[in-house]
C-alpha cells in the first residue's frame, strides 16, 4: 500500500495529512495500517496518563512502582520509534539525538 504523509506532535498525540498551527514537529510517511498503529499507541499514552494522574492522588503508592506510569514510558518510546523509522531525514535526525535513542533498538 501506498504511503502517505504526514504531520505529528507527540505533545498534542496529534497526526494530521494537513499542516495547521504547531502539529508538524515531525513528518512522517505511513500506510493506512502504520498510521493506525501509531493512533492506538497515543491512545494507549492517553490511557496510561489517566491512570498515572488517579496514582498521584494515592500517597501511600510510590511512583517508581507505578505500572501506569512504566506503561506510559514503554508506548512513549514505541511513538519515537514509530516516528524514527516513518519519518523524514529531520525526523530520523531528532529522534538519533535524544537521549534514550539507544533504547529505541531494544524495542520489538
């Protein structure tokens, strides 16, 4: 299937075909299916999120033993993933310079 491009902004979890405002921190190229993958993984983020804001209200639950909050971590490393391997040169670029890159290759 034909890949198609497309705009992201991790911050926002926002891809669109259509530049508008600050959503194109990255570009990417995907297929249907890919552009699915990298939407479920968002909303897995989104739901992580919520359950890592409900722990905060827990004092007794200490945040490094936090699953909301590891589950978080591991679909935000899949999206720079995701984004590394669709994306542009300056995409590709970006995602090699962050610091938790090398961990990106022990992804399955």
């Amino acid at each position: 299937m034909e890949k198609r491009k497309f705009y992201v902004n991790v911050e926002s979890r926002e891809i669109s075909e259509l530049k508008a405002g600050n959503n194109d921190e990255f570009i990417i190229y995907g297929t249907p299916e890919q552009i699915i993958e990298l939407r479920e993984c968002f909303e897995d983020m989104e739901h992580a999120d919520m359950g890592t804001f409900w722990r905060s209200h827990m004092p007794f639950k200490e945040y490094h033993r936090d699953e909301d909050n590891d589950e978080f971590d591991q679909c935000l490393l899949k999206v720079y993933k995701m984004i590394h391997d669709l994306g542009d040169e300056n995409a590709k670029q970006h995602v090699e310079q962050m610091p938790f890159y090398d961990e990106l290759n022990k992804l399955d």
